[in-house]
C-alpha cells in the first residue's frame, strides 16, 4: 500500500519534482552493473599498462641482472624521485640498477633541471646545472673505473651529455654576449662531445662574436690541431682577415699555421719515401714543401703592418722551422733594409752574433776555460754592433737596448772570473757613455747605483746620485738613492740631504723620505731628534698620506719609550683625522700588554675607535663584548647595550656578520 502510494505521488508531481524523486530498484541495479563494469576495464588497462612499462624497463642484455617486479614497483612509486622525462626516467633506472648513483644525486640534479624551466630565466641556474651534470659525468666515469662497470654507455653518459649540449644551446641563444659562457660551451664539447659538433659551435660563435681575434685563432687551431684539416684552418683565418685586416697576432698565428702545414707534409713525405712507396699520386708540390704560401702571408702582412716589431716577430716564428732557411734570411735582409732607424732592429741583430758559432760543430771546446773565452767573443761581437749602432743611431732608446743586454749578460752566472770581470767592465763603460750624452732615463740612474752599491763603489755611487738628482730633481726615486748612498757611506751630510730633497719635492710625494729620515734617525740613537722629525712631518704630510706616519710615530713611542710614551702620543694624536683602525687596535694592544691592564682605557680606546669606525667595522664591537665577558673588571650587564649600539650603527652586510658572529659567540664557536 505504502509503494503503490509513493508511485501515484511521484507520477501527480510536477516535472522538478519528478525528476529529484527516489529512483525505483531496477534502475539502481543497471546503475550499479555499468559502475562494476567501467571499473573493470579501467583495472585492466592500468595492469596493461603496468606489464608494458616493466616490459620496456627491464628489456636488457643477457650479460646484465634483470630488475625485479617488488624493486621496479618501489620505483616507480609516488615516493621515488621523477625527472622531467621519460628518457630521463630511464636513465635514472639505468644508474641505480648498475649501482653507479645513488637516488639522492639525482633528485638533485631533477631539482636543478626544475630551475631552468620556470618562466623567469636566469643564467647562473643554468651555469649550475650544467656543473653539476658535469660533475655527475665525471662521478659516473670514476664509479665505472671502480666497480669495473661498462654497459649502457648511451643510456646513460651519451643521454646527459646530449642534454647538457640541450642546456648549453639554450644559454648562449638566450645570453649569446656572453663570451665566458661560450668557451665553457667550447670546453665541454672538446672534452665530451664530438668533433662535427664542436665545429657547429665554433660556427655559432663566430658568427655572433666576429670581432674578437682570439677566437679565430682559437677556432683555427682547433681545426688544425684536433682536426687535422689544415683547409679548414686556411679558410677560418682568412674569414678572420677580412673582419680584421690590420690584425697583427692574425697574420702571425696564419703565417705559423702555414710553416706547420708545409712541416707535416715534408714529414709524410719522408715517412713515404722511407717505406718506398709510390708518391706520384700524392699531391706535393714543391712551392708549398718550401713554405711558399707563408712567404706570400709574409710579404702581403709587412705591407699592411709597419714597424720592426710585428717583422721581429716574424723572424721569430720563422726561425722555429729548419726547412724555412731561405725564408729566414729574406726576413732578415728586409729588416734590415726596411727597419735601419728602428732600435728593435738593431737589438734584434746584435742580439743574433751570440747564436752565430765562429768555429765549426765538429770543432768547439771543450774545457771550462775555452768556452768562457768563445763566450765572451761572442759577448765583443754583440757590444761591437751595438757600439755602431748607438753611433748611427744616438737616441735614448737605443742606449736603453745596450745597457739591458749587459745587465743581463752580466746577471748570467758563470765561473769564470774573467768573463765576470769584463761583463762588469763592459756594463759601467755603457752607462758612462750614456751619461755623458744625457741619454740615461731615470730607472737607469737607479740601475747603475744599485750596481755601485753592491760592489762597494761608494765613491762614484755618490757622483752618480748627485748626478741623477741634478737631472730629475722632481724625482722621488732618485733622492731616496742618494740618502741610501749617503747613509751607506755615513756622511754627515745626510740631514741637509733631507731638507734640501724637500724644497724641490711636492709636500704630497715626501711621504717616504719622511719615514726614511725617522728610520734613520732612530738608527741613530737620537730620541728627540726622531720625534722631532715625526712632529714636523706631520705638520707637512695631510689627508690619507698622515695615516702611515701617525702609525709609525704611535709604534716608535713604545719601541722607544714604553707605555707612556705610547699613550701620550695617543693623546696628542687622537683629535687629528685621518685615522685608521690600526691606530686604535695599536693602543689597544700595548695596554693589554701590561701588568695592570685598565679596563677604563680599554673602554676609552674601544669608544674612540667606534666614534670613528662602528658604522662599518663589526669586529670593534665583537672585541668590545669579549673585552667586557673576559676582563677580570670588565661588566658582562653592558653587553647588552653594546650589542643594540652596534645593530644601530652597523648597516647593511656589516650588521648581519656581527649578528651572525655575535651568535656563534654565544653558542660557543667563536
């Protein structure tokens, strides 16, 4: 009766309320079997899928273990680490099943990938993913070396590689200025990559960045060296030429690159001839075995490149190749020719008498004694054409080349006693020469004094430093010699010395000879005298320069006269800025250094030095809160306040290193 009752009631509805009545038995059951059924199939399609992916995943070689259904299901499950892909996924399979890696380093590698796919790029997450990847390469070879594993190279080494060439492409089209980050491209291709690519990425380079020489030589090298292909080397370099046609490093690398082309052939052809075979079908022309086409670069870059320089460096290349003989020696001539008024050239020849052997190879000496003597022949013959040449050419340059070639023969060892004697012989007679002709620059004054001076000629030492004050009397350099030889000799003179250096300096310049004077007078044993000095020169020095010599004047007050002295200075000085922070730390450690340390002026010092630097120096307030925690006197109650004063005043970087200090501090690092 209830039934039939609900049924007329359901039909007498309206439409809406029909439509939310209860729905009879039948149409629950037909509800419930398409459920049962669609969940069914849903299952069967999930364990097909299953069965393929472990199908796939465990599809190995015979020689390796398969991976276990329990091993493969806690894989892949929820709690694993996933990459981005699936050919990512495999590779991580790959590693933990050959034990090379363990699932850590690759979730750290995923999370590295993560940073480089976000909308907002920048490039030091892409120089770190690829140092990492870079790093797990080198992990993953060293791990194989060990546990003597060599199987899924292409799974695994090939896969990130080709990744990181991904990462790398995708960076220097993004930052393509950055030329630091195309020779990390550069680097990792040489070394990981094959050779086709790492000509791509040469090609790409060069095509943004073709103003810059040193990566044409470089990419030439490349195809040279690595390669093998000298054509292409030929054709990078003269693409080079045309962005860059008064390039001189260009013509010198192309011309050397020529000479080691023409070398190699020669050596093939050698090695062909050597095993008797047939050359006739080989392409060897003469012209090129001679070096033709590097005399061609030669004569075609003197001409766009003037100046004996770039022609020396020529010669220099040249020399390096015994085939080149002829080459050489048309160098040579037209440097002659063309350079005669250049000092290089004449440096450059004499120079060459000592490669020149005056006997012949069969017949050179044999005893200590007679090779010193063929030695210092060949030392004459260098002098004799630098004597005609400082005659052709008087310049001040050219003096300079002479005396540096018999300061450097003269600095070469050797155990001859003789040939010690007439280098040292020949070096004074160049800088007299020079000096009479007013050709000797300021360095060389100082050259020459040095040399007196450690041969103990204190007599022309002097007239030399008088000389050389005389010439540059605005010099700095040459009065400080003159003092040392004054010094060194022990005049009496010295203190006039001082002051006449002074009326011809700039009061700004005068800093060193101040210290020197004070170093001298303290040598002395003239207390005030010494004071006096530092008094005076710091009424002379101001600004930055005073900051040295107050330093100097606080530690010659304890040196010479304790304490006391020391904190009378300190006294007299502590108003008059500049300072520095060694200043304070100075007073500060001289009166730790006594018996009954003061804790009252290790706050006044501590106070002083902040008023100047506690807006900036972190370690003044650390010092001040270990000095109030560590001194017998000290009150750890103002460490508080010291700490807010310093978290007032410090700013920036300065603060947060206090902070971090101060709490190392606290909990017993630091």
């Amino acid at each position: 009766m209830q039934r039939g009752r609900r049924g007329d009631l359901a039909r007498n509805a309206p439409p809406r309320a029909r439509a939310r009545a209860p729905e009879g038995p039948g149409r629950r059951e037909r509800t419930a079997g398409w459920r049962e059924r669609a969940l069914f199939f849903l299952t069967s399609f999930r364990a097909l899928v299953f069965v393929c992916l472990f199908y796939l995943l465990t599809k190995k070689s015979k020689k390796e273990p398969l991976v276990s259904f329990s091993d493969l299901k806690a894989r892949i499950s929820p709690q694993a680490p996933r990459r981005t892909s699936c050919g990512i996924l495999r590779e991580s399979l790959y590693l933990r099943d050959s034990g090379l890696l363990p699932w850590a380093i690759i979730k750290k590698a995923s999370d590295l990938e993560y940073r480089i796919q976000r909308r907002a790029l920048f490039k030091e997450d892409f120089i770190n993913y690829v140092q990492y990847e870079i790093n797990l390469l080198e992990l993953i070879q060293r791990r194989r070396t060990r546990i003597g594993y060599s199987f899924k190279k292409d799974e695994i080494e090939n896969s990130i590689v080709h990744r990181v060439q991904g990462v790398f492409r995708r960076a220097s089209a993004k930052w393509k200025d950055d030329v630091q980050l195309w020779l990390s491209y550069v680097v990792f291709c040489k070394k990981w990559a094959t050779k086709p690519q790492l000509s791509k990425v040469f090609s790409a380079m060069l095509a943004i960045h073709s103003n810059k020489p040193a990566l044409w030589i470089m990419a030439a090298k490349w195809e040279m060296e690595d390669r093998l292909s000298s054509e292409s080397a030929r054709q990078l370099f003269l693409r080079a030429l045309r962005f860059h046609p008064e390039c001189p490093k260009l013509y010198q690398e192309y011309f050397r690159m020529e000479l080691m082309h023409a070398e190699k052939l020669r050596k093939e052809k050698q090695e062909f001839e050597k095993a008797k075979m047939d050359v006739g079908n080989l392409d060897y022309p003469e012209e090129i075995l001679n070096g033709e086409l590097a005399r061609i670069i030669y004569k075609n870059s003197v001409s766009i490149i003037k100046g004996a320089e770039f022609h020396v460096s020529l010669l220099s290349i040249a020399q390096l190749f015994d085939f080149a003989t002829d080459l050489q020696r048309e160098i040579y001539d037209d440097l002659q020719a063309l350079h005669t008024d250049d000092p290089l050239t004449w440096d450059y020849v004499a120079r060459r008498e000592l490669e020149v052997e005056s006997q012949p190879a069969g017949e050179q000496p044999a005893t200590k004694q007679a090779r010193a003597v063929e030695l210092g022949r060949k030392e004459e013959r260098c002098c004799a054409v630098y004597e005609e040449a400082v005659k052709t050419l008087p310049t001040e340059a050219m003096w300079k080349c002479y005396i540096n070639f018999c300061l450097e023969r003269f600095t070469k060892k050797t155990s001859s006693q003789f040939l010690r004697e007439k280098r040292l012989e020949r070096t004074m007679m160049a800088f007299r020469k020079a000096h009479e002709l007013r050709l000797l620059p300021e360095f060389q004054y100082k050259q020459w004094i040095d040399l007196l001076l450690h041969h103990d000629f204190l007599k022309e030492a002097l007239e030399v430093a008088v000389a050389g004050t005389a010439s540059f009397r605005d010099s700095v350099t040459m009065w400080q010699m003159k003092l040392q030889v004054l010094i060194n000799s022990k005049s009496p003179d010295i203190a006039m010395c001082f002051e006449e250096a002074f009326v011809h300096l700039k009061a700004q310049d005068c800093l060193p000879l101040w210290i020197s004077w004070a170093e001298w007078s303290e040598g002395t044993k003239r207390e005030e005298d010494t004071e006096a000095i530092f008094k005076k020169a710091l009424l002379a020095v101001k600004g930055a320069d005073s900051v040295t010599l107050k330093n100097k004047y606080l530690d010659w007050a304890y040196r010479s006269g304790g304490y006391k002295k020391a904190r009378a200075v300190f006294k007299s000085l502590q108003e008059s800025r500049p300072f520095s922070v060694d200043f304070f730390r100075k007073i500060i450690q001289f009166e730790k250094e006594q018996e009954s340390c003061k804790m009252a002026n290790l706050r006044e010092y501590y106070e002083r030095a902040l008023r100047e630097f506690g807006s900036v120096d972190s370690d003044l307030w650390m010092d001040y809160i270990k000095e109030e925690l560590n001194h017998p006197l000290g009150k750890p109650e103002n460490c508080g306040q010291i700490y807010w004063r310093a978290i007032k005043m410090l700013q920036g970087e300065s603060a947060e290193m206090f902070v971090a200090k101060h709490a190392m501090h606290q909990a017993g690092h630091l």
